[in-house]
C-alpha cells in the first residue's frame, strides 16, 4: 500500500485528506499497526488508481490479515519485559480498553506479588524473565490513570478466586481492585457465579479489545502457546457485545465492594482454619 502510494506520488497526509483521515491513520495503515477495513482499502485503490491486478492482490492480502497468530515461542519474539514495554506504547495509543478475563486477575489490575506469582505458576516464561516483566508490567499500569482514555473491564468472581499463591496475596489483590474500581474511567465489573448460574451466561475466553479513536479497534487473544489477533471489524464488533452484555450482567459499585468482601470473608476463614 505504500509502495502505490508513493508510485501515486501522495504524501500520507494527501492521500488521506479527502476521506478526513489523520497522517497517522494512514501510516497504522500501511505498518500494519491497526485493523484494516475493507471499505478502507476500496478508498485507498480509488485514490491512488490502482490496477485491476492490484487491487486483486491487495485486498487479498488485506483479507488475510483479519486474523493473525503469533506463537510465543517465536524465536523473534523479543523478551517478556519487552513485550510489556511495546504494550504499554500501544496501550497508551488507545482511546480505551475493554477487558473480559474468566481466568485469572486482568494484568492492568494484578499487584506485583500476584503478577509475579502468577508467572511463576501460569506462563511457559522463563524464570529469569519474570522480574523485569512484572517491573515492565507495574509501570505499564499508569495508563489506568490517563482520564483520556476508559477502561471497561469484567472478571468472573471465579477468576478472582483462583489463588496464585497465598491468602494474603489474595487479599492484596482485592484491595488493589477495590481502590482501582474508584476511578472516574475505570469501570470494572465482577460476574458472580451466582449470576452465571442463574442466566446460564454463556462461557467465553478471555480476551482484550483494544479501541482507537482515529483506527478500528482490534482484539487480542492469549492461549498458553501463541497470541491471536482479531482485526475483521464484523468479529470485533462480536466481542465487544459480549463484553457489553457482561457489563451488564456484574456487580458494580456498592454490589461490588460488597462481593468483594465476601471474598476476603471466606479468604480469612480459610487463614483461621489453617489452610
């Protein structure tokens, strides 16, 4: 896409002007940092007078690109704490983030024993990557406190409950959930079992979409072996109306401190009881 670009002789401003695209718009474009839309990549061909041939070719490949896998043990992936790093630029080029998480602590809420706890028991990392990473990923939080951007998150209470260590790990990491829950555009909301009994909620895997003001928003999938993305907008839009109909359904505010303190109940009984 570039490359006609350039043979079209259009500065990336140009070329997106009479569509009100921004210069970085069409650069994420053309780097292959946001998701491309199809009507998108129509309006490209037509300003640059693309052939029949290219035009063939590059909505094909455009297509491809609606789903793409990346396996952690890619021997190009850079180290833990620099993905963390790479995701905290790109959290912080985002106008939003909406979470659902059915597994464990969402990593923008985790404090930095259960984070390092977590890698321990959870991930395939290296033990000597775990450190830096948990370091990366503490500063990688302070985007939670950028009032520009809104956090949708929703974690199961089975989630919440799943120990990763200790039962004071445990209750650090609903306090740290409480005091997170308080800010203006945070919202975070938690499924109780109870709830997902009650109206059979449909089960899904975790996932983050990731939203842009001036690109469409993309969703990323963690599994224990690779990393996916989904760019196609028809499945983006799918999971952004689950995670709204599981807003829907969980405990906020007064309802959630409240659940939350149920939690911590159970968690210090289990501590009298000597578990």
């Amino acid at each position: 896409m570039k490359e006609l670009r350039q043979a079209a002789g259009l500065s990336a401003a140009a070329l997106g002007q009479p569509f009100g695209w921004s210069q970085s718009k069409t650069s994420k474009m053309e780097n292959g940092t946001s998701a491309l839309v199809i009507a998108d990549i129509h309006q490209w061909l037509d300003r640059v007078q693309a052939s029949d041939d290219e035009r063939t070719e590059v909505l094909a490949l455009a297509r491809e690109t609606g789903t793409r896998v990346r396996p952690w043990r890619d021997a190009d992936r850079p180290d833990a704490a620099t993905q963390q790093d790479a995701r905290g630029r790109r959290d912080t080029e985002t106008s939003g983030i909406g979470v659902f998480q059915s597994e464990v602590v969402p990593g923008l809420l985790q404090t930095p024993e259960y984070a390092r706890r977590l890698r321990e028991v959870h991930t395939l990392l290296p033990a000597d990557e775990i450190p830096a990473a948990v370091l990366a990923l503490m500063n990688r939080q302070t985007v939670l406190f950028d009032e520009t951007k809104q956090f949708d998150l929703v974690i199961t209470e089975t989630a919440l409950r799943w120990r990763p260590g200790s039962v004071a790990v445990s209750l650090a990491q609903l306090d740290r959930i409480a005091t997170l829950a308080g800010l203006p555009n945070v919202r975070i909301g938690v499924l109780s079992r109870e709830t997902q009994e009650r109206t059979a909620a449909r089960p899904l895997h975790s996932f983050v979409v990731l939203r842009y003001a001036d690109a469409p928003s993309t969703v990323e999938i963690e599994t224990l072996t690779a990393e996916q993305e989904v760019t196609e907008p028809a499945d983006v839009e799918l999971y952004e109306q689950f995670l709204a109909e599981q807003q829907g359904l969980a405990e906020h505010g007064p309802a959630l401190l409240a659940l939350l303190d149920r939690m911590r109940d159970d968690l210090r009984q289990l501590t009298s009881n000597g578990s």
